[in-house]
C-alpha cells in the first residue's frame, strides 16, 4: 500500500541510533550481497585452483664440501641470536651461556644474557622471519614441518629423548612392562596385559603430535583402540594441573620436566621407550621410530653463511654435554633457576640429574658416531626419521606424492664429519706446535679440550707457520 | 517528490557511469565480483614473494578447504579424533548459538527488570556498567579456572558478552518506549502484564535484534579464542593443532569456512529481522 | 443533568457529580538545577458530563499539566483530582487520551490498534471485531483494516488514534493538541469525524488547542490557562454545526479578541 502523504515523521519519537543504521543501511541488497559475495570467493577460488599450481616442494639436501681452515691467531667474533624452549635439554645452552663458553668461542649470544625465550608454537615463525639464528629443537617436531618450512634444517643431536612414557597415578596399582617382564612374563603379553588397563579409563595425552609414533607403537603392541579411552589431548600445563587434580587416570607428558614434576609425586611410568627398545627385536623400527633427539635447528642460509660459527656453537654444546656428563653436581645448578622460571615448576638439583640421567641422556662427542656415521647403528639418524617421515606422509600430516627423507633435514653427518676431521688434523698437528710456538699450542690445547677443534687447528697451523 | 529522489550522490553517479540500461543490483554484484577478484589477486602476488608456511596461495587454500571438510588426517594425527572442518563447524557453531540464546534470555530478562522496575535499575544499573567495561577476553581465566574445558567454559565468554550487550540495549530501549508507548497503553486500560507483553516486548524488538547481531558477529572471534586455549573439539581447536604443526593452508582454510559460516548466519539473521520489523519505518 | 445511565460505558455513570473535577490543585516540578517550577498554582475547575471543553493558552503554562493530572500519569502536589465524584489515582479505559504525538503502536495492523483497549478489558473476540469494525467505519477506514501504520498518512494515523480512543467508550476524552501540524482540510475533516464520535458517545471532552480558531469550531466552552491559573472562562453559545460563518460571526469576534488579550497580559516570554 502506498503511502498518501509524508509520515508522521514530526510526531515520531527520537530513534535510536543503532537501530535506525540497520533501518537504513541493512537492506535485502544487503543479505543477497552477502550471500553472493561469499558465493562468488568460493567460485573465484575455483577458478583459481583451475589455473594454479599445487606442488609441495621437497626440502634440498645440503653439501658445502670439503671445509677450508686458515689459519689465525685469534678467534673471529660473531653473533648468534640464540632461542631457547621452555624445556630441560632444549635449554641446557643456558649453561654455555652463563659460564661465558659461547663468549670464549668469539660467539656473542642475542639478546643477551641468555638469548630468547621461544614457546613451541613460535619456533617456525621466528626461525622463517630470521628472528633468530639458532635453536635447539626437536627431532620429532622438525620432520613435520620438512615441507612446509623446508630451509629449516638440523646440524647435530646433543641428546636422545627417553622420556615418552604412560604415567598412571600414584594410588592405581597399575602394573607396568617392566616388573612384568622381570618376573618372566613375555613381553608382547606384558604390553597387553598393561596397556588393557587403559580401557574406559580417563587417558591424556599431549596435543602435538610430537610422540604419535610412540602411542601409534603401544596401542598397537598392546591391542588396544584410543575410541576404547576417554581419551583427551592438551598442553602440558593443563594436563599436569588435571593430574594433580586427580581427573586423569593415566597421561602423558610431552616435557621432560613436566614429567619429572609428577614422577615427583607419586607418577609412574607403566610403559615407556626404553621397554620397547628392551622387549622388540634389536634395530625393529617399531622402537627406534619412537624416539625423539635434540639439537640445534637453523636456517640453511645460516649454515652456508656462517659455516664456522656453527662449528663453533656446536663445539659448545659437545663442551656442555662434557660437563652435564663428567660433573653434574657443578654444571647443572646453573640450570636450575632458569629452568624454573619457565616452566612454572620448582625442582631440586637431583630432579635435573634425573632428567638427564634416565630421560634426557646427552651423548659425548665420541659416541656421536652413533647418530651419524654408523648406518647400522639403531640410532643412525635415518634408521629413526625415514619411519617417521613415512608415518607423517601415511598420517596426512606430510603429502604423500613428496620424496622424503631424513637427509632433507639432518645435516648431522656433514657436521659430526667435519669436526672428526678437524679433530684429527689437529691431532697431526699438535706435537710440532708445540715445539715451535709453545704458547699458541697451549691454547690450541684448550679449544681442543673444549671440542673447538676448528680453533685449536687454526691456532696449531698458525704455531706451525702453515 | 522527495520520496522519489536518491539516496545521495552514489545514485546519480551510477547513472552516469553506466547509463540508464544497467540496473543498480546487477551493477552492485559486478563491483563485488571485482573488489573480490582484485583481494584475490593481490593475495595471490604477495604469496608468491613469501613463504608457504607463511603465506600460501589463494590455490593451495582453496584445496586445503574442500579435501579437511569432511576428513582431518592432520588433526587426527595429533588428537586421535576423526572428522574434519565440518565436524568443528558443527560443534563451534552449536556453542555460539547456545551462548548467544542463553545470554539473550538472561540479557532480556535483566534489561527488562531493570527498565520496569526502579529498584532493581538501582541496585544492578552500576554492576552492569562495570560489566560493560571488562574486556571480554580477560574474563577467559576466569571461566577455565571455574569450567575447565567443558563446553559451558567455551561458551562462557559468548553469553557474558551477549547478556552484558543485551541487557543495556533492552534496559535503555524499555527506557525509550515508557512514557509514550506505555502511558498510551495505561490510557486505554491496559493491565501491566498486557502492556509487557504488547507493548513493550514488541516495541524493543528492533534494538534487540541490533544487539543480537553484534553479538554473533563477536561471538564467532569469542568462541573460537576459547576453543583455542582449551577445546577438544571445534574450529579453535583446528586452527591451534594447525598452528602446532606449521600447517599454514589448513589453518587459513578453518578461518575462512568459519568466517563464510558467520556471514551466512548474519545474512540469515538480517532476513529474519528484516522480516520481523517490517512494520517499522 | 440528565437521569439513567448511558448504556456501554466503561463502569456505572452518575450525572450528579461534574465528569472532572480539579479543587484547589497545584503541581510543581524540581527542575535539575534544583528549582522549583509551579506549573498550577491552586487551579479549581468543574467541567460536567457531555460538555466539550477547549483549552487555549501559551506555550508552557500549564494546560498539559492539567491534562496529565486528569489522566492519572502523576498525582498533584496539592489539592484532589476527581472524575464523576471519584479520585484520579492513575490512568483507566475511562478517561481516554489522545496525545499531541503519534503513538499507535507501529508493530500492531489498524485494527488490532483500535481493538488493543477492548481487548485489555476481556471484550470476547466476536464483539471485538464488532467494536472495531464499527469504529472503522465511523473514521472511514474500513479500507485500511490490515494495513501497518506506517502505510498510512498522519492524518489517517489521527483517525485511527481517536477511533481507539473512542472504541474503549471512555466518558472522558482528554485531548492534548491533537491536530497540530495538520492542513485545514484535513483537520476540518477530524473535526467532523471526533465531533459526530462525541455525540454518538455522550461522553465528556477536554481539548487542548494552540488555535483559537478551532477552539471556537469545536468547544461548548472555552478556558484559557495563563501562568499556571485560569484566567478566562467563557461559554461558547454557538449552534452546531458550527460553520465558517459561525466562527467569524461578530459574537465570536469579541470573544476571540477576550481571549487573546488574556493570553497577552498574562503571558511571559
């Protein structure tokens, strides 16, 4: 009906500001533009994918060939933005830093005093927008973003990680692998008879991703479907607050730390890595894919650019791992305070010591060959990443179409390679310094006590006139 | 006559940009199409310059879209769940109409008494405005500490927006509509309860419907924070699992249906509003 | 006075007590400031049933005032409002209101506005229908039952107003400038429909009025409010229908010129 004459427009009563904006300015051409704008992005999206090109690109392997050393008197001063995770071994460079070893291998930690402190969720960014140089990461994290970050690469391993367990709570009673197995039952009967206890009981697990292998592992060995839990999967802060809350049965940890907070009161594991390593064949790929190594990731840019700093910040972990292993009770409470305050936990120094005695255990230079050059050995960086690279492509996590392999993403062997033959032409080399430039030698000594043998080569070929 | 004229100058310059053939509806969807296109555009050209992981392309998104609708394998590999954007959808959207309805029916019923009744305006008129002032998010720590991760903790943030929004907009509406409406209403012998339900309830219903639009439109952002920071299930807990493993197209893919979803329901509400004050002028 | 009661008003009607009543009434308001505002200042006024009152006067003196206080929507600082011999002690279907703003409920059809006062008193839905198909048909707008009243001008708006006023028979009518911002025609028009309503109804109208002119085309009497008091009080004698010829007859010319000296002397601004 159409209207006779202006409204009583005078006479109507003051409107209300929102509502006279959607009067308006909200009209059908609106709701239909809506609803087309969204249509039309959905088409054009179409369109696009028609034309577009989809490939996931394959991380490169990294060659830089033979290295060359010169020799020097002094060692070159550089910076390394340095990260740190809130974790035991991925922060265990503090103790490098506060003792001022980086400093003594020309290497300026930013931003000082001790680098920045990095939350899982930000390595990528940070590392993709060369925020920072260098950070100790994990072996089981890196792989899964091989496609999607493929410059991101990983020079070394300063320690294994053991501590992947099913912790269950102090007042179970569950009985676990390991006394099952010592009192002579078998171990596949063992992995059942332990993992049955799982079922309809409330079961959480950490939301990463990380230890998938693991779980994947158990469930399998023990006959058992997560659908037969009351399965959750969060963070660790929330899962060790729901522990000590009593609202979990059984959980698991990502962090060594954490872990150790609730073995503290009362936790214990039922079933871990070490007993699959224990009970499955030796070098079955069902043990060794569970397992997880730290060490320190970067950019390759950063490799290629700055090959010798890597050497030397390398040789500073190898000196700490020295440390940590030969003389815990004065290396490690440099640690304790930092690791505190980042995780929000308060530990004595014999929970560090169990952390890197039973669930984080470093490995010295001279076992690294382990991790490196010893293909047959069941820590061979390959035989413990190419299964898991695979169950990333079969998990969808990874595409399947891609070629990978682990030597996309470790450049250990070239690393490790490289300071053997450093260690050794230093070695060649160290008598004749010593004879001709005793002081030179003597501090070519230190480095090479140190595991700086780069430096302890230039400094012996400088005492040598080469 | 005025009634005839245009809306301001955008008629007139349609017409002379186009002539007189082409209708302003039709001319409208072109210029979406094109504004679209050249987002769409410009988005392709700069991913081309960065990294996937940091910006992939429009492509590489629209096929993350439509292969994670139905199935997950990523986000099962992390949370052992099966299901894919679609099933977060579901969940996610269930929460903010949960959260929008309930703060609505308490919003209402606050505002109401507040406007009606003198006392009850006193007594809860200064809590409301301290209300009104929390940021919403702040109030997250709050609502896990005190739900945990049930799902009244994710909708926790939507109702408190949606009951603090609502009840001022009803309260200072029922404010609008006394003294005219409802003296009209007593002169013509209506009982309180008549002039409730005839009346008032009626004559707020286009500020209501204002206020319930703002509040999905943040509800959408609210819910998906919360189920970020501690869901097991919906779009947050998508988007956090992708964000873990770098999986940048998947996460950018959450985003998007979960923002078509929003316009869509928005569209849905402006039809249903239009609809329901097709009296007013 | 007349005896018997008229048959379908809202309550019983007793022809002895005057329709309104206002004894010795003041108002005061408390402005923000603090300041007191005497909007009546010990006002008496009897008007009795059936007649049709006019009240003229400047903006701001009180005529509202007055009109409020007989409605009920707030109660007087002194003296007694009274309606057929009973206190005002809020609004009621009895004293119906027609305000200077439009206030038909936008969100209700024609008829469903006309029937909303018939309804609020539990009429059943058959003799509702009647009511407001009856009342339609007295405003001439049997054509626009259905339709929402934003469909409508402001002068049919006005008619719907007064034909829901009216379907609650009230046995007074207050109006408070009713047609302002109306064209003559128009209100000519009202002033037909609201007149003929008000004989059929016998009921009692008190209409507030900017015009005098329109004072004297309705009113059987005609009181002018200055400065919060009554200052004139005259009766207007004239035959109904009351024509253009009647308004400017030489009868109504004296008394228009009373009027609007009245309004001087007294007036501020």
């Amino acid at each position: 009906m159409a209207q006779l004459e202006d409204p009583a427009a005078r006479n109507r009563m003051p409107a209300d500001p929102l509502e006279d904006f959607f009067r308006t300015h909200v009209t059908r051409r609106d709701a239909l533009r809506a609803a087309g704008g969204a249509g039309v992005a959905l088409m054009l999206g179409g369109l696009l994918a028609a034309c577009g090109d989809s490939s996931t690109s394959a991380p490169s392997t990294v060659d830089l060939g033979k290295l060359k050393v010169e020799p020097g008197t002094d060692i070159p001063k550089a910076t390394v933005r340095y990260g740190l995770l809130p974790y035991g071994d991925n922060s265990m460079p503090v103790i490098g830093m506060r003792n001022g070893w980086f400093e003594e291998v020309g290497i300026t930690v930013q931003p000082q005093p001790l680098g920045s402190k990095v939350q899982d969720a930000q390595v990528v960014p940070k590392l993709v927008n060369d925020e920072i140089d260098m950070i100790n990461w994990d072996g089981t994290v890196i792989i899964q973003t091989m496609t999607k970050a493929p410059d991101l690469k990983m020079v070394g391993f300063t320690d294994t990680y053991l501590g992947i367990y099913i912790l269950a709570a102090p007042d179970s009673g569950a009985q676990t692998v390991k006394e099952l197995v010592d009192g002579g039952t078998e171990f596949s009967e063992a992995m059942q008879t332990v993992m049955q206890q799982l079922v309809g009981k409330r079961v959480t697990l950490d939301n990463t991703g990380y230890h998938k292998t693991f779980f994947n592992t158990i469930f399998k060995l023990g006959e058992v479907d997560p659908s037969e839990f009351e399965l959750t999967t969060i963070d660790d802060a929330k899962m060790v607050q729901l522990a000590k809350a009593g609202d979990t049965d059984f959980c698991s940890p990502a962090g060594a730390a954490q872990n150790v907070e609730l073995l503290k009161i009362g936790w214990f594991p039922i079933v871990g890595v070490e007993d699959l390593l224990n009970g499955l064949p030796p070098a079955d790929p069902q043990a060794v894919a569970t397992m997880d190594h730290i060490g320190p990731a970067l950019n390759q840019k950063f490799y290629e650019e700055n090959r010798e700093t890597v050497l030397r910040a390398m040789s500073v972990n190898f000196r700490i791992v020295d440390a940590i292993v030969n003389d815990p009770d004065n290396t490690l409470p440099v640690q304790l305070p930092y690791l505190e305050s980042v995780t929000g936990g308060s530990y004595t120094l014999d929970d560090i010591k169990l952390i890197y005695e039973k669930i984080d255990p470093p490995t010295v230079f001279e076992d690294q060959g382990k991790f490196w050059t010893d293909t047959d050995s069941p820590q061979y960086y390959a035989n413990v990443y190419d299964p898991q690279i695979e169950s990333l492509q079969e998990g969808g996590v990874l595409p399947k179409e891609a070629d990978l392999d682990a030597s996309q993403v470790f450049l250990g062997t070239e690393v490790y390679q490289d300071m053997l033959d450093l260690k050794a032409q230093y070695e060649d080399l160290a008598s004749d310094a010593e004879d001709q430039d005793a002081d030179l030698a003597a501090q070519a000594k230190t480095q090479a006590e140190n595991r700086n043998y780069l430096d302890a080569v230039r400094f012996a070929l400088a005492a040598t006139n080469q | 006559m005025e009634a005839l004229a245009s809306h301001g100058p955008t008629q007139s310059v349609r017409r002379r940009l186009v002539g007189p053939g082409l209708p302003a509806r039709l001319l409208d969807l072109l210029l979406g199409i094109i504004g679209l296109g050249v987002i769409i555009g410009g988005w392709w050209l700069l991913s081309t310059q960065m990294q996937a992981v940091q910006l992939p392309a429009p492509d590489v998104v629209w096929d993350a879209m439509w292969s994670n609708l139905w199935e997950m394998p990523a986000l099962s590999y992390a949370t052992f769940q099966s299901g894919g954007i679609a099933d977060g959808l579901l969940y996610t959207t269930e929460n903010v109409f949960i959260g929008v309805g309930l703060g609505l029916v308490l919003g209402l019923a606050t505002g109401l008494l507040m406007g009606r009744v003198r006392l009850a305006d006193g007594l809860l008129e200064p809590v409301l405005v301290a209300l009104g002032t929390v940021p919403v998010l702040i109030m997250l720590p709050f609502i896990v500490t005190w739900f945990g991760t049930a799902r009244l903790a994710q909708t926790g943030l939507v109702i408190f927006f949606t009951f603090v929004t609502t009840a001022t907009v009803v309260r200072n509406a029922v404010g609008n509509v006394a003294g005219s409406y409802e003296q009209s209403a007593a002169a013509l012998g209506a009982p309180r309860s008549m002039v409730l339900r005839d009346v008032v309830l009626p004559a707020i219903v286009p500020e209501v419907l204002g206020a319930v639009r703002v509040c999905f439109a943040a509800g959408w952002g609210f819910e998906a924070i919360a189920e970020i920071l501690g869901a097991q299930h919906g779009i947050g807990r998508i988007i956090q699992t992708m964000g873990t493993q770098s999986a940048t197209p998947e996460l950018m893919a959450s985003v998007l249906w979960l923002a078509i979803v929003a316009v869509v329901v928005d569209g849905l509400l402006v039809l249903i509003g239009k609809w329901a004050i097709r009296w007013s002028e | 006075m007349e005896a018997g009661s008229n048959r379908g008003q809202a309550g019983a009607t007793s022809d002895e007590f005057p329709a309104i009543q206002l004894v010795d009434v003041s108002m005061d308001y408390e402005l923000e400031g603090g300041e007191t505002v005497n909007a009546l200042k010990n006002v008496s006024l009897s008007i009795e049933p059936r007649q049709f009152v006019c009240v003229v006067g400047p903006s701001g003196h009180g005529k509202s005032t007055m009109l409020n206080l007989m409605a009920g929507f707030f109660s007087p600082t002194a003296g007694q409002v009274l309606t057929h011999g009973r206190p005002v002690t809020g609004p009621g279907a009895d004293r119906g209101v027609v305000f200077q703003r439009d206030t038909l409920f936008l969100w209700k059809r024609v008829a469903d506005n006309i029937g909303f006062g018939p309804k609020a008193r539990g009429v059943p839905k058959q003799e509702r229908e009647r009511i407001v198909d009856s009342h339609l048909k007295l405003v001439g707008l049997e054509r626009f039952r259905s339709a929402w009243p934003k469909q409508l001008s402001g002068g049919m708006r006005r008619r719907v107003a007064i034909a829901a006023v009216f379907a609650n028979e009230p046995k007074v009518l207050l109006m408070d400038e009713p047609f302002v911002g109306l064209d003559y025609v128009r209100r000519a028009d009202l002033h037909e429909v609201l007149l003929e309503l008000w004989q059929r109804s016998k009921s009692t109208v008190f209409f507030i009025t900017h015009d005098v002119d329109e004072a004297l085309a309705l009113g059987d009497r005609l009181i002018v409010v200055v400065d919060g008091g009554i200052a004139h009080d005259v009766e207007l004698p004239f035959e109904r229908p009351r024509t253009p010829e009647t308004i400017s007859s030489e009868q109504a010319a004296k008394i228009r010129l009373e009027v609007l000296s009245k309004m001087h002397l007294g007036g501020g601004v």
